[in-house]
C-alpha cells in the first residue's frame, strides 16, 4: 500500500524512535514495533494491517485488543 510522500516521510521519522524505523522493518519483514519476525499472520486481514502499520500479529493483538 502507497502512502503520499509526506505521509511516508512522517511516519518515517515517527518510527525512529520505535524498535526498527519503517523502511527497514519493511525491507526485512520485521516489526515497527517490538522488531520481531513479521511474516506469521492469523488473517488476511492482519496480513493487510501489517501494509499499513507495520506491526507483527502480536503487537497487533496487542494494541487492537478489547476493539
């Protein structure tokens, strides 16, 4: 999934201060996050989150819980 370049340039920077930065948790299939393995999903749809947040199914779980 495409982000406008302004989006990703934030996001970027956002991430930086988390385990591993966006486009290196990309490249590598790892987690923004925690920096764990991201590449285990239970879903689709958690495989389609991951194009979004970068996030691994447990830190998902995580943080979507109770919604």
């Amino acid at each position: 999934m495409s982000k406008h370049r302004n989006i990703e340039s934030f996001l970027q920077g956002v991430s930086t201060k988390l385990a591993t930065c966006r486009s290196k948790a990309r490249q590598e299939q790892r987690c923004v996050t925690c920096g764990g393995d991201a590449r285990i999903f239970t879903s689709y749809l958690s495989e389609r989150e991951y194009s979004i947040s970068l996030m691994c199914q447990r830190c998902q779980d995580e943080a979507f819980k109770g919604e």
